[in-house]
C-alpha cells in the first residue's frame, strides 16, 4: 500500500450494534452470577459491580474518544479532539458485519483496538475502509 494514492477519512458516530453488545455481555454475566453458589450478599454485591461497570463500558463506547481514521499514502493517522496522531496497525479482522483494527502509537507501546460495526460509519466509507484493509500488508 505505500506510494499509492489512495487516500480514506472516515468519520466515526456512536454505534446502537456497540450498545447492544455491551448490553448483552454484562446482562448475562448478570445472569450467570445469579447461578453461581453464592450468599444473596455476594449476588448483590456482584450484581452492583456488574451494573456499575457495564454502565461506565455503554457510556465510553457510546461516545467514541475517535473522531477521525485517516489513510493517507499507506500513513495511518487518527484525529481525536483536533489531534493528529500517528498510528501503526498491528493486525485486522475483517467481516462484513465487524471490522476490529488494533494499532499502535508510535510513541506508545501499547497496543489499542477500534471495533467498527456497521452504523459505526457511513456504510460507503465504511466498504471503502475493508476493501482498503483487505488488499494491505501489514
């Protein structure tokens, strides 16, 4: 994909896919707890933790911290708050209905994942995004 001209800016919005899987996760960790040989203190206890947690999850994932995903030449960048930083894709998942993109920033060693579903971005950025991923190195 470098020298090529191909150049990609996609603009990502809040995900309803994204609520609903957050949703269904902690429900049924709910859930599970309730079966689990436990006190009906620690149930409740768990369950608190539980509802706390998953609401702290719906409400970070629901405002996504990206604004923008760049591809420039092969140059990924991602916009945030009005700033531009560098990034390098370690590896992909790409399905029709999912596109999971876990990167890197140059001056970080930790690595970070953006998961993409399909309201995640309009529908025609979002295939230009996978036929872009599908036919890159990495």
């Amino acid at each position: 994909m470098k020298g090529t001209e191909i150049t990609i800016s996609l603009t990502l919005k809040r995900s309803r896919w994204m609520a609903v899987y957050v949703l269904l996760v902690y429900a049924g960790s709910a859930a599970a707890l309730w079966y689990l040989p436990l006190t009906w203190g620690w149930k409740c206890l768990g369950s608190l933790l539980l509802l706390a947690c998953g609401y702290r999850s719906w409400r970070s994932r629901m405002s996504p911290a990206v604004v923008f995903l760049v591809c420039d030449r092969g140059a990924w960048t991602l916009v945030r708050k009005g700033v531009s930083v560098p990034i390098e894709l370690r590896s992909l998942t790409i399905w029709p209905w999912l596109v999971v993109l876990n990167y890197q920033l140059h001056q970080c060693r930790w690595q970070q994942s953006l998961v993409l579903f399909p309201d995640s971005a309009e529908a025609g950025s979002l295939r230009q995004l996978r036929v872009i991923l599908r036919h890159m190195p990495l």
